[in-house]
C-alpha cells in the first residue's frame, strides 16, 4: 500500500524558512507528479505547488512564487518544497498529493499533513 508522509512543518517567524518533506512508503515518486497543498482553518484546500513526473515541469500558485520551491532529492524517493520568506499567510497545515494512473496502486493518496505556523 502507498503511504505519503510529510515532514519539515514548525513553528518560524516571519522572513524565515522550511523546508518540507514528502515521503513514499512501498513505492518511488520519481516518475509521477507530486502536488503540494495546503488549508488553513476555515478555509479550502489550495494548491500550492506541483512537480510533473516524466516531465520535471514545476508550477506555483502565485502568492508563493519566487518565495517556495518544488524539487525532487537526488534519491528520487522524496519531493521537497523549500519555503523562504515565510509570512504569516502561509500559515495552515501542508499536504502532498499523488495521483498514480496506473497499475496495482491505481488511486489516489494523500499524506496526514505537516503544520507551518509562521508567527512572531
């Protein structure tokens, strides 16, 4: 069964940085694209950040571009999301996301989230 684990989130000041981590259990990310999304109380779920899976192409959601980026780690078994220049708006607990087409673990699947308190 594929599992994702997010880690990284804390408690930062503003101007400050995170680096978040999605991890799989029981399969490699390398080749499929990797979502992060994050909601905060009261409010929906928002993308955030995307990474393709044969492709590599990124995307932002534009109140975090120039500020978040997406990557894969040189073992190709995690996705990062670097987050600099934290603000209190990013405040909210982060999820990524994966979405796998095919095969035996056809689905869908989420990780239990990761909490980013930007607060000073």
């Amino acid at each position: 069964q594929l599992q994702l684990v997010e880690s990284g989130g804390g408690l930062v000041q503003p101007g400050g940085s995170l680096r978040l981590s999605c991890a799989a259990s029981g399969f490699t990310l390398d080749r499929h694209a990797i979502g992060w999304f994050r909601q905060a109380p009261g409010k929906e779920r928002e993308g955030v950040s995307c990474i393709g899976g044969s492709t590599g192409t990124t995307n932002y959601v534009d109140s975090v571009k120039g500020r978040f980026t997406i990557s894969r780690d040189n073992a190709k078994s995690t996705v990062s999301l670097q987050m600099n220049s934290l603000k209190p708006e990013d405040t909210a607990v982060y999820y990524c996301n994966i979405n796998v087409p095919f095969g035996a673990l056809k689905g869908e699947y989420w990780g239990q989230g990761t909490q980013v308190t930007v607060s000073s």
